[in-house]
C-alpha cells in the first residue's frame, strides 16, 4: 500500500504555528516517498469550530506552500467526507458494532454517580477507572430497552487489562503498562464522538499508514491502540499505522510555546511579510537535522533527503532571532523580479513604486545584502538612498579631518552643481574617482573613504557604483553642502 498522511487541525482558531510544522512533516514525508498528504477536518468541537476559521488555515498552509491531495475541496469519493461533523453516522456505525461485540457498552450513569466513584477511588488511592454498574455483561439487556425507549447515554470502550507496547519513529519504544487507562467514552451523551475514538475510525477507513503529530499526543496513543486490536478483532482490517511523536516546541524559558514568546499564529507572519519557504525552512529544523548539515533550503531541495529517521527526541527551541535570519537568507536568494514584486506590495512602499523599473530592480540588489524582512526595503530605501542628514559618527570625524578629504568634497561637489540629469552615473562616478587618483594624487583608502563620505554623509555602506546610480543628485547636493558647512 503507497504511503498515506494526513494532517487534522480543528477549526477553532488561527493556524498555529506547531500545527504548520505538523502539517509541513507530514507534506514532506508524502513528498518524498510519492505518498499522498491528506487534510481532514477535526470540527467535533461545535461551540467553538468554524467554517471561516476552516477556510483561514486552508489559506495559510496554501501560503506555506503545503497543499494537500485530498481534503474537504478536493476529496477523494473513496474516503470522503473529511470533515469530522459530516461522519457522525459513521462513527455510531462502528461504536453500535463494538457494542454487538461486547467491545464497548451503553452507560447510562449520571454525572453524580461518576463523580462519586473519582471520589472514592481517590480515598483509596487507586486508579479512578470506570466501575459502575453498565460494564457487567449482564446489564446489557436493561441498556438496550433504555435506548430503545429514547434514552440518550454515552458509549463507553471496554478497555482491556493488558500491557500495549508502541515502537514509535522518534520515541523509540514506548511501554503502556497494564491497567494505566479504565473504560474511556468513545461517544458521548449528545452523540458526538471524542478525538481518540473518531480519529482511529477516521484513520482506518482513510488507510492512513503512518502518523506524524507533536509528542503531547503521545499518552493519547495507548487508546487508539487498544481501538485499533478491537477493529483487528472484528475483522475490519484495522492495521496500525507507524507512529512518529515529533518533540514539542519551547520558547527560550524551555516551557511550552505560547503567546508570551512572539507570534504563534502562522497568520501573523503572513501578516508581517515572512517569505513562507523561509518560514518552512525553520519550521523544518525544528525537530528534525538535514543529514547534509544545511541550514537553508526549500521544500524542493528535500524531496530525496527526508525520511523519519532525522528526528529529534528533545524539545525544539523556536528563536525568532533564528528565524529572523532563516529569513535573510531566503530573501538574498529571491530572484530581482520576485522580490520587486514583494516590495511593491507593502503600503509603505510609495516611492519605490513611482521609480522605472532599472531603478527598482537595482535598490532592492544593494538592499537585499542588509536586509532581513521584506519590511526593511522601504525603510532602507530611505537610510541608505534618500537621507539627507549626515551621520557624524567617530569614524566620519575622523575621515573628515584627513588633509585629502576637503579637496574630494570641493572637487565632487564642483562635479556634481554641473550635472544636468537627476542622477549621477556609474561611467561619471569612475571618471571622478580616476581624476582624483591621477590628477590630485589621492590614492588608497582616503581615496575611497572621502568619496563615500563626500557621497553619502556616511562612513560605511554598500558598493558606491551600484549605490550612488541609485541617489538622486538633489540628495547629494543637500548632503555636500552640509559637508562644507561643518
């Protein structure tokens, strides 16, 4: 059987960004072994599901470029539906044969009566599983007569009392001891199903092969388990899938990531700009190293490299600073025409936008180098090109006291009141260099140092031929004339 994922997000909020990095493993294993990636919809949680929040994440893992072969848009007659809310007969379907099995059985016990029974089992220090009176066989008969008769109750799984053992991808083998769960509910008084019940059914009627999902549902597994034997039991062809319990993510303070360590909505880093193959880069290394030791790629470059067998046990520390440079690489590798594109996107990009096409595509090649969000290119359009104001650092003091500096100010300055264009050109800007070289003898690095600083106001910067084709003389000519004043 070819390989089958799945990724199964509830629909009661933003996309977060641990389920994008769920969803993201699960896209790249199917990738890379020709298999097919599933999207399936957990909205069982009626008060607080939504169709606008389904539409959201669907919008955000397009954006991530993580699209999925089968799904609620895209469904596959075989399987679908695959929203949760849609399948209701389904899973009493499988819960009704369960009870024709004595697998499970009808409780009809009030939340008085369970609570009594946490309460003693807690005096006496033992277990708080299920003992009421609906789990004896014998009663099964009066269970019956009450739903015959309309009597709404839940349905409880009869759990067996033996050791399960899983030999999970990343975990390694993990022991699930004897008696660590009693009878659990698998559908509940209104009829809805619970997770651990709905997602087997779900997972066994989809041939979903292997698992990959956050490590906090590791304890949930021993229940799916136990489900999957009865299915096995009942001749249904219930094979467990191989499971891989990727490690959590943690902020810095190494606890669970929440709010408090940035954004955790993958919406909001759309929102800001982010470059989403960036984004999947970081995602992808957290929890799971590239056996070529890389740092950037694509999802692309992984197609032949990954595999369930690079992952890590320990928690992934998720570093926005990390992630602020993932995100400067990306941008360094975007092609001119793409990432003009991005920039004119943003509002504040006005008088990027207003300029010919060879002045774009050379700003954001000089502004590519230093910059680590697409938000900075307007800003750095107006710190490196446009500003005005010198920057009299140390430095530039220091440049501006040197014998040969005065005659490159007086010299360019000269140049530049003649010029008649709106800016100055490269070929202009080598023929002043190379007459202040032979003509006036400055060589070196007060050569170069004093054009810059006569230039640009400034003591450091980019290349001066790829930056000063970029400054509009007017803007030179504001900054020279306070270099003479000074």
């Amino acid at each position: 059987m070819s390989v089958r994922v799945r990724f199964a997000p509830s629909p009661t909020g933003y996309l977060h960004i641990g389920g994008a990095r769920t969803a993201l493993y699960n896209y790249l294993y199917a990738k890379a072994v020709g298999g097919t990636f599933i999207l399936r919809i957990e909205d069982t949680d009626t008060e607080r599901s939504k169709a606008e929040y389904e539409q959201l994440q669907i919008e955000d893992l397009r954006w991530l470029g993580i699209i999925h072969d089968e799904g609620p848009d895209r469904p596959n007659p075989k399987y679908a539906p695959y929203r949760q809310s849609e399948r209701s007969e389904i899973y009493m379907r499988y819960a009704k044969l369960l009870i024709e099995k004595d697998l499970a059985y009808w409780d009809f016990c009030t939340d008085e009566e369970l609570q009594a029974m946490k309460e003693a089992a807690e005096r006496e220090n033992r277990d708080p599983h299920y003992e009421g009176k609906w789990k004896d066989p014998k009663h099964r008969a009066e269970a019956a007569a009450k739903v015959a008769a309309g009597e709404r109750g839940a349905i409880r799984f009869r759990a067996p009392k033996k050791e399960f053992i899983l030999n999970d991808k990343v975990k390694g083998r993990v022991v699930y001891p004897r008696d660590m769960v009693g009878d659990f509910v698998i559908v509940r008084t209104n009829g809805l199903p619970v997770y651990n019940y709905c997602c087997v059914v779900d997972d066994v009627l989809m041939d979903i092969t292997h698992v990959i999902r956050g490590e906090d549902h590791l304890s949930n597994t021993v229940r799916q388990l136990m489900i999957y034997e009865a299915f096995g039991a009942m001749g249904l062809g219930a094979k467990v899938p191989e499971f891989a319990h990727v490690s959590l993510l943690i902020g810095e303070d190494r606890q669970k990531l929440s709010k408090r360590h940035g954004a955790t909505s993958v919406n909001l880093y759309r929102t800001d700009h982010y470059l989403p193959e960036a984004l999947c880069n970081y995602l992808t290394l957290l929890g799971w190293s590239h056996p070529a030791e890389r740092d950037i790629f694509e999802k692309r470059d992984l197609r032949d490299v990954f595999n369930l067998d690079r992952f890590s046990t320990s928690p992934a520390i998720y570093d926005l600073v990390k992630l602020k440079w993932v995100n400067g690489q990306h941008i360094k590798k975007l092609d001119t025409a793409r990432l003009v594109e991005l920039v004119e996107e943003l509002p504040e990009s006005a008088y990027f936008k207003a300029q010919s096409p060879e002045w774009k595509a050379g700003a954001v090649e000089v502004i590519k180098q230093y910059a680590d969000f697409i938000t900075d290119f307007p800003k750095m359009v107006d710190e490196m090109i446009l500003a005005e104001t010198l920057e009299l650092s140390e430095t530039l003091k220091d440049i501006l006291s040197w014998e040969t500096t005065p005659k490159i100010i007086s010299y360019i300055d000269s140049q530049v009141a003649a010029l008649t264009s709106a800016y100055v050109g490269e070929p202009q800007l080598t023929s002043w260099t190379e007459v202040l070289k032979k003509e006036m003898g400055v060589k070196g690095k007060p050569l170069f140092m004093g054009v810059r600083a006569a230039l640009t106001g400034k003591d450091h910067g980019p290349d001066l031929k790829l930056l000063i084709p970029l400054t509009p003389v007017a803007v030179i000519k504001k900054r020279l004339t306070q270099l003479k004043n000074l």
